[in-house]
C-alpha cells in the first residue's frame, strides 16, 4: 500500500536542546502527588461539545474498538493507522484548527471511513473518554510537545496531572519522541503508576507515519518509542 510519507525529504529540524540532560529528579515526588490529588479542574466547553460529536459519530458497537491518535496534527497519522487497523475507529485529536483544516475537521468532528478527526484540548478529552468508560485497543502519542526546559516538566504529559486517566484509558499506548530524556522519562512514570518493567526503545524505521517523524528522520534524529501494554483496564496504582 503506498505509504503517505515514504520519502525522506523534506524540512529539517534542530534536535532538542535542553539544560536537562537526565530524567528529572522531582518526577516521582510529582507523581506521587498526583496519584494523592486526582486532578479535578472544570472540563472546557468547546472540549465538552467535542466529545459530544464524536460520541455521536460512533456507530453502535465501535465504542470497543476505539485508537486514539492523541496531538494528531494534520491527521495525516490517523489515517495511516485507519488503513493499518480496519474494524478500528481512529480518532485524531488535536487543538491546532489551522492543522485540522487538512483533514476538514477544523470547525467540527469529521468522520470519513474509520477515521474521525476532531479538534479539542487532550487532558480534558481523555478524562471525558475515562467518564465515559471508553476502554481503547490502542493509543497513539506522536511526538507530543517536548517542553525542554527543566521548569517545565509538568507541561510534559507524563508529569501532567492527567497522567493517571490517560493511563486508565488503557489499551497499547505508544509514545514516540526525538528526545532520550523525555523517553526515558514516560517510561519511568509508566512503570511508576502501572508496575510494569517499561524500556524506551530506538525506533529504527525508513516509512515514517507522521509529519514530525518524518521531519525528524529527515534530520537524522535518534527516535525513541516507549509501549506499554495496558490491558482492558489500566491498573494505575
Ligand atoms: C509536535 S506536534 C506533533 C504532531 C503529529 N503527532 C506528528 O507527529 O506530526 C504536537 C501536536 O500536539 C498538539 N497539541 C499539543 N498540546 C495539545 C493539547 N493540550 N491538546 C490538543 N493538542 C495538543 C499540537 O497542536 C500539535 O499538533
């Protein structure tokens, strides 16, 4: 099947540059908070309304066999995956409206075929999914927002405080990332809230999947991929 991005020109891109060069040293402290403090801030409407329509794009019986392509731009990975993954429901989420507009979900949630693009905010999307019991086959995190700067570590989603219900929402998650320290970091907080014994590990790939990927291939960057395993019903300790 032709692939969307099977060549590997292109823009290049600069490789992370950050003061931080091992994994934080606050992150279990951050995480134990958060296992302590379930995050409860109020849900935004434009993000609630978002959900809705998804829900009612969904067909009866596809609620079991959901992939969530989580930060999934121009949506050119969701697709991708909707061709990977037949009898799947892919739903792209992304909060950029200008790279929606590539895939025509910039107004409101599009489905076409097994794909649904949407445009919504991430943490409050996935805790809407968690309200919902929707419990995913697999969840996709591509090159999610590197937030370089030590101080910065709770933007990381891994520090986040809806870490925990991303968790939850179980299923095959996979981060990928062009930063060893983020990547080392996901994974220590997986196994951190899971138990599970999570490795990052080198993605060795020539077809990459998404836009950012391909950038970064591109760029001869070192890509990274942390999969954990979580199940029907993550067990978040
Ligand atoms: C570096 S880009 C990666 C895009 C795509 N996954 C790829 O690999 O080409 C990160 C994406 O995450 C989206 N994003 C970042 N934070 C978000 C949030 N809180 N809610 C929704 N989307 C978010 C951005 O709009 C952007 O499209």
């Amino acid at each position: 099947m032709p692939h969307a991005y099977s060549t590997l020109t292109g823009p290049r891109s600069a490789s992370v540059r950050s003061g931080q060069a091992q994994p934080h040293e606050r992150l279990p402290e951050v995480l134990a908070r958060h296992r302590e403090a379930p995050w409860r801030a109020p849900v935004p409407g434009h993000t609630a309304a978002a959900f809705e329509q998804v829900c009612r794009l969904l067909r009866a019986g596809e609620s079991d066999r959901l992939v969530l392509d989580s930060g999934c731009g121009s949506g050119v990975s969701s697709r991708l995956f909707g061709e990977q993954l037949p009898g799947h429901v892919v739903i792209g989420i992304d909060r950029s409206a200008a790279r929606l507009q590539r895939c025509g979900a910039h107004a409101s949630a599009r489905r076409q075929g097994n794909c649904i693009w949407v445009r919504a905010e991430l943490a409050a999307f996935w805790r809407l999914a968690g309200r919902a019991g929707w419990r995913l086959r697999r969840h996709y995190l591509l090159y999610p927002n590197p937030w370089p700067k030590a101080r910065h570590l709770r933007r990381r989603w891994h520090a986040h405080p809806v870490f925990p219900d991303l968790l939850r929402l179980g299923g095959r998650l996979e981060m990928r990332c062009n930063w060893r320290v983020y990547a080392d970091e996901f994974a220590a907080a997986v196994g951190l809230l899971t138990g599970l014994p999570i490795q990052p590990e080198r993605l060795c790939i020539d077809r990459p999947c998404s836009p950012h990927e391909r950038k970064y291939l591109a760029s001869g960057h070192a890509l990274y991929a942390v999969v954990a395993e979580l199940g029907g019903a993550a067990a978040v300790a």
